[in-house]
C-alpha cells in the first residue's frame, strides 16, 4: 500500500500542477472607459477583457473570476454575455451567463458594466484569480492582470481659488421663486403674509402629514398659535404629471 501511495502522489501533482498552469494562462484586463454624469446617478463606464492565452478553450461555464473593489456593477449594467456578483463586502466575481459560448485560444472578450464613479487608484479592481467548479476550495491567481492607468482631475489650492472666483451674488430677479424648482410657475395677482402658523386641514387619511406639517412650521413663528389662514393638504391626481412623487402648491390670498 505504501508504495502505491508513493507512485499515485506524484500522478495527482502532476495533474494540479498542469490545470494550474493553464488556468493562469487567462490574461485579464481592466478600464476606465469614461464617465456618465448625465443620469441623476453619475456612474462610470469600465470593462474587463479577458484574452485566452492557453492552448486550450476556456469552458462556457463551471468557473468564476474573483476581484476586489469598492465598487461593485451596477444591475443590469453588465455585458459580454457575463454577471458581476456581489460576494460578500468588497469581493466580487464575474459569472459567465448561460448565453456564453466559451474563449478559444487566442480569442478575447470584452465586459463592459457600470458602477458608482470611480475617483481614483483605490477603486481599481485587484487581486484577481479563478475558481472553477471541479475544484471550489482552489483559487489559483491571474497573474496576468493589468488595470490600465486614467487620469483625474485633483483638486488643489491653485484650481479651487479659481473655481470659487467664478462665485458671484445673484440677483433676486434670476432665482427661481421656489425651491426645489417646480416643473412650472402661474403668477397670479396678490400677495400672501403669513404672521402666524398656518392652520393645518387635513383628512383623517392624512393625519400624520398635517401633524407633521404643523410642526416642521412652527419654530418659524414668533407666534406660535395657529392663525387664520388655513393650509390644506390633499391627495389627488396632479395634471400632466404621472409620478406618484408629484405635486401642486396653491397660493389664493383670496382665501384668507
């Protein structure tokens, strides 16, 4: 028995020496594509490319590509016919999805995603390595992995004393008459004065609300009894507008 052992060790370290030497045979790439600060939520546009450099086909499926970074991809962002998977923390790892047909030799793929805006080095990708299936407690390194360098703007003392020499008082006729500002303004004619806490009026539906409301306005009023003009809250369908967000203020000083 004990000399079988011997001869069946140096068989088995043979095998995991070889399928090690051509899993790290993948060459990985990352970069920083741009910037979309158009959205309401900026994010940045990367990619990952990974490049077969081995002789042998990189599977369609049965293995995952692990990565450290703060930032993960954003849901729905990422393509190449892959998934980025949150793992636990700031460890991630790239999935082939069931469309993908495998990496031939030679052959490469492009990942792009999306992810929160990266500032700097410290959000690049790191320590990448793969795990296949047949052999989960394995990670074996991608030591062919480069993170291609970018530039970003640093703030210094020199280029924020410009940015804040741009700052200037704006008259009170271009800001708007309302913050945040509304979708649309209708002048109309008079002028309200409010010298006392609105009295609040509400449904029974909106109880909370106008407890709230009565609240958040009282310290702005010496005097703190509620007065004659009323504020009426109301739910309701707000023309022109489908968001359930969205809302209308009306002033009538013709009420008070």
């Amino acid at each position: 028995m004990r000399n079988r052992l011997l001869y069946v060790l140096p068989i088995l370290f043979a095998v995991t020496a070889t399928t090690g030497a051509a899993q790290t045979a993948l060459q990985v790439r990352w970069e920083l594509a741009g910037d979309s600060v158009a959205t309401n939520f900026a994010a940045s546009r990367a990619a990952f490319t990974l490049t077969n450099r081995g002789a042998k086909p990189l599977p369609p499926n049965g293995w995952a590509i692990y990565f450290s970074a703060l930032h993960s991809a954003a849901p729905g962002s990422v393509g190449g016919g892959f998934v980025i998977e949150d793992v636990m923390a700031d460890l991630h790892r790239i999935v082939p999805a069931p469309g993908f047909a495998g990496l031939a030799p030679g052959a490469s793929v492009r990942i792009p995603y999306l992810s929160d805006l990266i500032l700097n080095r410290s959000f690049v990708p790191k320590g990448p390595y793969i795990v296949f299936d047949t052999a989960k407690a394995t990670g074996v390194p991608l030591t062919d992995y480069v993170a291609a360098p970018f530039d970003r703007a640093v703030a210094t003392p020199e280029n924020q004393f410009v940015l804040d020499s741009a700052t200037r008082v704006i008259p009170v006729s271009e800001l708007p008459p309302l913050f945040p500002t509304p979708v649309s303004v209708t002048p109309g004619a008079g002028s309200l004065r409010l010298t006392a806490v609105p009295r609040v009026e509400a449904t029974e539906a909106l109880r909370n609300e106008s407890a709230f409301a009565s609240e958040y306005l009282r310290p702005y009023f010496a005097n703190t009894k509620p007065g004659t003009v009323p504020l009426r809250l109301e739910v309701g369908a707000v023309e022109g507008q489908t968001s359930p967000e969205a809302y209308s203020l009306d002033v009538d000083p013709g009420e008070v």
